[in-house]
C-alpha cells in the first residue's frame, strides 16, 4: 500500500539516525501535502527546525504544517479514556475540514512524546489509538529512534518496542505503509 489513503491507520517507523529520519518524513509529509492533508507534528524543537529547513530546501510548502504538543491530549485520554480521544481527534477533523483540509496526518517523534509525559502515560496512550483512528479521517505515525534503543535504551527501550508492535497495525517501510500481521 502506498502512503496516500492512510486514514484510521495506527502506524510505525523505526528510525536510525537523523538523515533516515528526515528522508522518510519528507517524502510521508508530501505526499499529505499533495492530499490535501494536515500535518500535525509532535517532534523535538532542533529536529523540527531542521525538517522545516529541509522541506523548504526541497520546495515543499510548510503552511499545512502545524507543530503540537500532545500533552493535554494524552493527559486528557487518562481521565476520560479512548472515547475522549476520538472526540477530540473529531473536533480537531472538522476544525480542518472548515479550512479546506481532507483530513489530518499526526506524526509523534515517540521519545519527544514520552519526555513529555512519562513511558506510563504514552503506553497507556498508545492502547487506546488504534481504536480512536478508526472510521476517522486522521492517521498517526509513531516514529521510534532505533538508535536509542540499540545502543543506550534511554528511553526506548525493551517495553517500548515491544507495545510498538503490538499496538500498531501498520508500518512505514521503503516508503510504503504495510500492514502489521497480528
């Protein structure tokens, strides 16, 4: 499957360094651009600067790119649960629609994610989106640094890749979504 009818889909990247990085985003962000999708990006503030840098360098417009925190979203799935995930992904779908947007393309830098939070809240999180995507007309794409995990574990570690696998149904690879057997 290619990447552009993503819609309800729960997907993973695992990234190794920067540069692998920035070529899979850049080529999974245009090809929303060109959908006429918006991109909601959660990522670290020096990698951002450098994909808007790279993006533009390559002629891709960054006006349908919004940088979010995803804090109040996920802190707020806690208390209400997956039904208040949904909602708001709902509410944020329509605010979108209203500007000409088809839907919304979400894309989490996982160890941004869980600084931000903690490893607890982003697992319990990660459960309960699949559910919340479907019937919707928003994807997510976690992206794991592998690197991390292979040589220092500091945040993505065992646990973590482990429940990537398990509460994923797709993931990104060679430019292509492909769906997770389960």
């Amino acid at each position: 499957m290619g990447i552009d009818d993503l819609f309800g889909k729960h997907s993973m990247f695992y990234y190794y360094c920067e540069d692998h990085l920035f070529i899979n985003l850049v080529n999974y962000i245009a090809k929303g651009i060109n959908n006429k999708e918006k991109i909601y990006i959660s990522i670290e503030k020096s990698l951002c600067e450098k994909l808007m840098d790279i993006l533009v360098v390559n002629n891709i417009s960054t006006e349908s790119i919004r940088f979010v925190n995803v804090k109040d979203l996920m802190l707020g799935s806690q208390i209400n649960g997956v039904l208040e995930v949904k909602k708001l992904i709902n509410k944020y779908e329509k605010e979108e629609a209203n500007k000409g947007f088809s839907g919304i393309r979400y894309i989490w830098q996982t160890s941004h994610v869980i600084r931000e939070t903690s490893k607890e809240v982003f697992l319990d999180f990660e459960c309960r989106l699949t559910y919340a995507l479907k019937g919707t007309s928003s994807s997510l794409l976690c992206a794991y640094d592998f690197y991390d995990y292979i040589n220092n574990k500091n945040i993505i570690d065992e646990e973590i890749i482990e429940e990537s696998i398990n509460t994923h149904t797709h993931t990104l690879e060679k430019f292509l979504i492909k769906s997770i057997a389960q």
